[in-house]
C-alpha cells in the first residue's frame, strides 16, 4: 500500500496575479510520465491572491508568497508506493478560449513527501484581448473603415 503525498498546484500569470476563478481558471492535468497515464486532474479556481504580498513586497528565497488565506490552488493527493516521475500540465484561461496557454514541469514525487506551501508554481504568459467596438453582431462590409475599442490585460 502507498503513502499519501500531497501535491500542490498555483498557475501563475506572468508579471501579475494567481489565475483564478475571475478569468475561468485552469485546467491541471498530473500524468505519471513515465506510463504516460493521467493520475489525477481537476480545475484551478478560486482567489488570484494577496496583491501586496504578491506584486509589491520583495520576495526572499523560500519565503512562501502564494499560499495565503483565499488564494486559488489546485491539490490532490497520491498514493504512492515509489518514487514518480510526474508531469504536471495548466491549461488556461478557461473563460477566454481565444486566450488559453499551456505551460507544464515535470516534478519528482517521493511517497510521504508533501509538495506543499506554494507548491509547484507554473507560469502562463500573454494577454486576454476583449474587442469592445464594434460589437460582435455588427454587419461589416469589405471597404468598411472601422474604428477598433479593445481592452487587454495579462492573463
């Protein structure tokens, strides 16, 4: 029989804030890489986290910054009886199709030995874009001269 060993996830937004519920949160999908099976999945939903701790205190090395009280983070607990190879994937913003990135690590697991705190924390980069004018049901023709309104911000 394994032991339980806890995994934590955190997506990341490069330069900003945890991706969380606001923007549809992600998708994180734990394989054994080594079998190439899903061992576990779900979604990463919830707060974006604490804005001081997170976009305006310097950070020391191995000072925890994501894990705060409401901050979004995807954990599932594994029974091993080895150690794993795993790979571990975020795909996201589940809200913004047009948006979505992927990023992945691969992580050894020991049997009991939690990945807890800020856990593993993965980075996704680039923008969501909302085109606000015209709107989306607005008949344009080919020699149309079109004023463009759209709103962009990290993911």
């Amino acid at each position: 029989m394994g032991q339980p060993t806890q995994l934590t996830v955190r997506v990341l937004s490069c330069d900003a804030k945890i991706i969380g519920s606001l923007v549809g949160g992600c998708r994180i999908t734990v394989r054994d890489f080594l079998r190439n099976r899903v061992i576990s999945e779900g979604l990463h939903l919830g707060g974006s986290g604490d804005t001081e701790k997170i976009m305006k205190q310097p950070r020391e090395r191995g000072r925890p910054v994501f894990c705060t009280e409401g901050t979004t983070s995807f954990i599932t607990e594994l029974e091993l009886e080895e150690p794993m190879l795993v790979e571990v994937t975020a795909e996201g913003p589940l809200a913004y199709p047009q948006a979505v990135q992927k990023a992945s690590a691969t992580i050894w697991l020991f049997p009991g030995q939690h990945v807890k705190g800020d856990g593993l924390v993965l980075q996704l980069y680039g923008f969501i874009v909302d085109i606000m004018s015209p709107e989306s049901v607005e008949i344009l023709h080919c020699n149309d001269h079109v004023h463009l309104k759209a709103g962009v911000r990290l993911l």
